[in-house]
C-alpha cells in the first residue's frame, strides 16, 4: 500500500508512467529528478503519510523511499 501510494505521487510529480516508477528506480538516473523534484515528492509524501522526512540524505530509490515511510508509520 505504501508503494502505491508513493509511487502515485512520484508518477503525477514528474509526470511519467506507472511502469516506469517501479521499487528498484533511481530517481537521478532513472527518472532524471533533481533536488527540487525531490524536495516536492517529500512534501508530498509527508503531507499523504503525516509524517516528517528529515533529509533525502540516503533516499537513491524509490525502495529506500518506501522503507523510509514504512519506517517512519512503525
């Protein structure tokens, strides 16, 4: 569910497609994100999960993103 929910953000920010945002994405190499991206993917997920993403620091993909969440609602 988490996954879903992430990868529905990260689809509609930087407008790609649902196959193309999968666990195992970069989001700088794959998706060609940068830090603004980024940065509004979190507020975004923060807003949906009500909770607070400190730093980017250590998130390269969309499975660190997930575990982080997960993580954070535990």
């Amino acid at each position: 569910m988490t996954f879903e929910k992430i990868q529905a953000i990260i689809v509609d920010q930087l407008d790609k497609e649902v196959e193309e945002v999968q666990l195992t994405t970069n989001f700088r190499e794959d998706l060609d994100a940068d830090s603004l991206d980024l940065f509004q993917i979190i507020n975004d997920i923060e807003d949906e999960f009500d909770i607070k993403i400190e730093s980017d620091e250590g998130i390269n993909t969309v499975e660190d993103l997930v575990k982080y969440v997960d993580a954070q609602l535990a």
